[in-house]
RNA sequence: GGAGAGUUCGCAUAGUUGGUCUAGUGCGCACGCUUGGAAAGCGUGUAUACCGCAAGGUAUCGAGGGUUCGAAUCCCUCACUCUCCGCCA
C-alpha cells in the first residue's frame, strides 16, 4: 500500500507508475473517494463532538430527544462513509508499490541482464529431469495425481535426500551469514495473507483456502515471517532483523500448465528456506544487494549455470519496489531453435514499506516517531526448481547424475543412479 | 472436544450497580533539582492513528457488531491466554 498523502501529491506519477507496471486503475476514483470520506469524516466527527457535549452530566429529557435525532444522524452518515471507505480501500489495495528508478520498463516477459554465466557443454543429447528422475525412480508424478491432484507428486529414494541435502546447505549457508533459522506454519490467516499482498479470494487467486476457517495454505514463507512482526514497533537499532524460515509452500497455479511447465517447475507443493528481512528505509538497497549476494553464493557453490535479470516494471506483481531473479540453465527449457534456457529458481525483491503499511510494522528511530520499515525476502533454497537445475546441469551420457561437492557430505555420495 | 477464568496507556495493576475514565497507581523510561560522584529522595513529563492552515477535534481499554442521550463498564460473535477434564503424535 502507498501512502495516501503521497498519492495526492504525486498524482502523475502514480498513475504513470500504475502503466509501467501494466495496472489498471482509475487513480481519478481513488482521489475522489479519497475526499469524499475526508469531508465525510469531518461532518461525522463535528456531529460527535457535539454529542459528547449534549451528553456530558444529565442531559433533561427534551436535550436527550435532540440528542437521539443527532445519534440517528450520526449513523446514517456512518453507513454512507462506511460505503466511501469501502470503495476507497478496495482501489488503495490494487496500487502497486512505487518502482525503483533503475528497474527496467517493460512487460511480463521484459528483463535486463545483470550477469550471465556461460550454458553447460554437453557431448551427448541432454535429458530432461523428468525422463532422468523417472528413470531413476526417482519420482511418481501419476500417483501424486491419484492420491492428491495433477502437479502433486512424490519423491522417493536419492531425490529425497537431495531434497534434504539441499535444505541443509542452505541453512548451513544462511545461518553463517547472521539469519535467524525459523520454521513457519503452512497456514495464515487471510488477513495475514493480504497483507503480504496475497489475495485469498476470488477466481485469481494463488493459494488453497481451508474451508470454514480464515485460514489458508501459505504460497511462501514469506508470508507468515512477514505477519510475525505485524503490529509491532520493532527496536532496529542493533540492525535489521533477518530471518530465514522454513516452510511447505503451496500454489493452485490454475491455468498455468504447458510446455514451460512441465515436470517440477510448476508444481502444486514445495519445500522453501525464505529469506526475509525488516530494515530500516535507507539500509534497504544494501539488503537487497546482500539478498542477491548470498543467492549467487548459493548457486556458485552449487556450481550452477545461471544468469541474473533486474526484473521489469511489468513483471515486478504489487508488492516489489525493486525484484532480481537468478535464473539457472535447465534443459526442459528452449525450443526448436535452442536446446535449454534459462529459467527461474530464486527472487529476491525489496518492498519497502509497501508490506509494512498494511502489516502495520514499524520502527523507533531514537526518539523520532515510528516509521514504518522496509520489508525485503528471497528465495535461499527451494526443493523442486533446485533439483530441476542441479539434475539437468549435472546428467550423465548414461542417465546418472553427479552430485555437487557441496552437497556429497549430506548426500554421503557423488553419483545418484 | 467439555467446564471455568481472563485480555486495560512499555511492564504490572485499579476500575464491572453505564456518565465527572483516555483512563488512577506502581515500576520502567526521559529531563530537571539534590550530590564531590552515585544511589536514594523530590519535581516534571511519558500511547497511537486520523481530520484540520490553525485553534482544536475524533477514534482506540483483545477484534468486530449491538443496546443507550452516553459503554473500559451491559448484550452478541470471534480471536488469543490461563486452569481443570477428555483425546492424541
């Protein structure tokens, strides 16, 4: 959420940042239910004060029929704002974070290239990991269909303890660089939820609600580290506060399957270690930068082929003032004219104080007033588009795969298969 | 799942026959006095958001509704905490 104040006085440039980020909303609206429950607010707060005047000692029974008219008066002019307010809110809530003035412009598919490590070389035909961890026994995508649904599936034998390997290395990896180690629950409340910038209702939503309840299954872990200092006052001045949390991460990906998603790339379930940071506003750039470090120094210890892009303005979704993606090299990627590309394992994106507005997360800065603080996550480890890249980049000519030194003492081999 | 008790201004508490309660007290914290310095003592101050050019106003006593001229105080719903019982990895 932006800060209203400022959207009234930066009416332009809101609404050219709303284009470049491919949303449409009437700005115009918002500005003008904006001083519709302004004025509102004052007819309704001038009409109390006189109430609490007329009721303060014992009003005789004439003032207290006055009074009774007043009090009718109040409510209907409370339902009318109650109206205003709800229209007001709804359209606050679609204003995508403001975007950082280096970040490209673009649409969906639009990114620049920060860094770009060169493809692996293979001298046979390369697989893909669906036929490889298939062939291995590796993985069971059609009883993951029958006991759950389509894009649910079960990993077995060696992928397990890849899958295990890989969430130790990164715990390893973050715990060393001052992240407090967390486990999450999988469920929020939707309030939760909204805050982050998750919509738990309607036909675009990415998450599975729990029937019955005001609760629904997390898409990350981002959202319930992000709740855990929602309505606080957080005391930075030893720093920012970092965590980095495991989690089971569910989407509903409805519509989302094809060629590009095949095998594990869009699955319903995975396994995440999330980073996520609190900071105050002006450390937020050098977090962002540190996010992104520690995110190539995992893939560099994994020995990945991969690629940074500064994501486009079109592509950032409402919450990221600024996003970085690394993308490793996977064979499952490409077409007719390219064997492999590149696709996304990791994000790391700076919010601002986009998240911390509607999570109500503030800070004290010596004696100043509470600001509200910059929220930041990345991805440090994910089961399912890690072992995409890790099993693709490290196949064999006979269908084995190397493991990654990093990874042989929590594997306790070099080859699976 | 059943029964009961609770949720008040950083912390701890007072306030439940509805009005003078946004709210007392203690602790903590800040500033000042005192002191050779410190402790103690004394004094003063100590929430947030919104509206308003301002003066000032409004809201908030877990959350949301309701009753009332008026609610921290009464009613309803929900969340959470604690105690006991049941169940359980």
């Amino acid at each position: 959420m932006l800060d209203i104040k400022f959207i009234r006085e930066n009416i332009e440039s809101v609404k050219q940042n709303c284009a470049n980020r491919v949303v449409k909303i009437n700005i115009d609206r918002l500005i003008e239910t904006d001083e519709l429950r302004r004025l509102k607010l004052r007819e309704i707060e001038a009409l109390r004060a006189t109430r609490k005047a007329g009721s303060k000692g014992r009003p005789d029974p004439e003032e207290i029929e006055r009074l009774r008219a007043l009090g009718d008066g109040i409510k209907q002019k409370e339902t009318e704002l109650a109206d205003i307010e709800k229209e007001y809110t709804e359209l606050m809530l679609q204003i995508p974070n403001l975007t950082h003035p280096e970040t490209p412009i673009g649409g969906e598919n639009d990114y620049r290239i920060i860094s770009e490590k060169p493809a692996p070389e293979f001298s046979f035909a390369p697989k893909n990991h669906e036929e490889l961890l298939t062939n291995l026994d590796l993985i069971d995508f059609d009883r993951g269909a029958k006991v759950a649904a389509a894009k649910f599936y079960f990993a077995k034998n060696d992928l397990v303890r890849l899958n295990q390997a890989l969430i130790n290395y990164g715990i390893d990896l973050v715990a060393r660089h001052g992240y407090t180690l967390m486990e999450t629950p999988d469920l929020a409340r939707n309030k939760i939820l909204e805050g982050i910038g998750f919509n738990p209702r309607g036909s675009e939503t990415q998450v599975y609600s729990v029937e019955n309840t005001d609760l629904s299954l997390i898409g990350t872990a981002e959202i319930t580290v992000g709740g855990y200092h929602a309505d606080e006052i957080l005391d930075l001045v030893d720093g920012p506060k970092k965590y980095a949390a495991l989690s089971h991460c569910f989407r509903t990906e409805a519509g989302a399957y094809g060629r590009e998603s095949r095998g594990l790339y869009r699955v319903h379930q995975f396994t995440k270690l999330e980073m996520f940071v609190y900071c105050r506003p002006e450390e937020s750039e050098t977090l962002h930068n540190e996010l992104l470090a520690i995110e190539k120094e995992i893939c560099d210890g994994l020995g990945l082929s991969y690629r940074v892009i500064d994501v486009a303005s079109g592509d950032l979704g409402g919450p990221a003032y600024r996003k970085y993606d690394i993308e490793a090299w996977m064979s499952m990627k490409g077409d007719a004219t390219k064997q492999g590309d590149f696709g996304e394992i990791t994000s790391a994106s700076n919010c601002a104080d986009y998240q911390a507005r509607r999570l109500n997360i503030r800070y004290r800065d010596g004696s100043g007033d509470p600001a509200f603080v910059h929220t930041l996550n990345g991805t440090s480890v994910v089961t399912s588009r890690f072992p995409i890249a890790i099993v693709e980049q490290y196949q064999r000519a006979d269908g084995t795969i190397s493991v990654p030194e990093v990874l042989q003492k929590y594997l306790d081999k070099k080859v699976i298969g």
